[in-house]
C-alpha cells in the first residue's frame, strides 16, 4: 500500500455508513461494541477515518473526559486492510489532535495489548479512569465479564 494513497483525515457525515459498517464487523467478531448509525451521525467530528483510493478502509474516534484526559476507541480497521499500518496511523492522527488540544493524558481499553505497547501505551487498572465506568461501562453488556486492557500513554 502506498501512502501516497493513504489519507487520514476527519470523518464527514458521508463517511457515517462505512464507518457503522467497520465497527459492525468488529461487534460480529465480539471484539468491540456496535456504534449504531444515529450515535456515529451524533458523533461525527469526533471520528477520524483511513480513506485509501476513495474508499474509507479504518476508523478510530476521540472522547474527552477531562480538560486533560481524553480517550482513543472505535479504533477499525477492514481485515483485508490489517497489519499495514492503517491503525497506527488512525491512532496517530487522534494522538496529535488531542495534544493540539492540550490533552496530557490519553487512554484506550483494548483486546489489543501489543498494538498499543508498541505505540507506548502502558497497563493501568480500569479503576484508574471513573469517567470512563460512569459514562460508559455501566451501559455495557460486558460489564461484569470485561476482558479489555486498560493502557495509557502520557502525550
């Protein structure tokens, strides 16, 4: 893949279906849960996407929980697209908006340990993030059977 090719940029409106339908392949695969189109639609210019000859390929979205801590999630990427970079880049993107925007601390909860390791992330208790278990973990099915990984990452 050539990354002349490759862009990552903010999600338009337009971009709102492709990215329900890579997070749809990954809540069929239990690995993440589904977005639904009106909750994308709603949260639109906190997504970034992967576009690659026109066609959005991977997707990763912002939350900010404090005026210094902000989280990375919904981070897709289609399968026939993995292991070529794309995910680095989604997270790179989210990563530099949000120290643009003054954020110290950024995290993810993740099934992916090794990914975020070798971007710098580090392991942390969910604890560590009340926010987060507030405003979304107490609305999960997964709630009392959580297998992600709280990771960290000073920005």
């Amino acid at each position: 893949m050539q990354q002349a090719e490759l862009y990552v940029r903010y999600a338009r409106l337009a971009d709102a279906s492709a990215i329900a339908a890579i997070t749809a392949e990954y809540a069929r695969q239990g690995i993440m849960l589904e977005r639904s189109g009106d909750n994308i639609v709603e949260n639109i210019r906190n997504f970034f996407v992967a576009e690659y000859n026109g066609e959005v390929i991977g997707c990763c979205a912002i939350a900010f929980y404090t005026l210094k801590l902000a989280e990375i999630r919904s981070l897709a990427v289609f399968n026939r697209y993995k292991m070529r970079g794309i995910g680095r880049r989604l997270v790179e993107k989210a990563e530099s908006v949000l120290h643009e925007e003054g954020v110290e601390e950024v995290f993810v909860l993740t099934l992916s340990r090794e990914f975020f390791r070798r971007l710098g992330y580090s392991e942390i208790k969910k604890e560590y993030f009340p926010q987060k278990i507030w405003r979304d973990c107490t609305h999960c099915p997964k709630l009392m059977a959580c297998d992600e990984i709280a990771m960290v990452k000073k920005l």
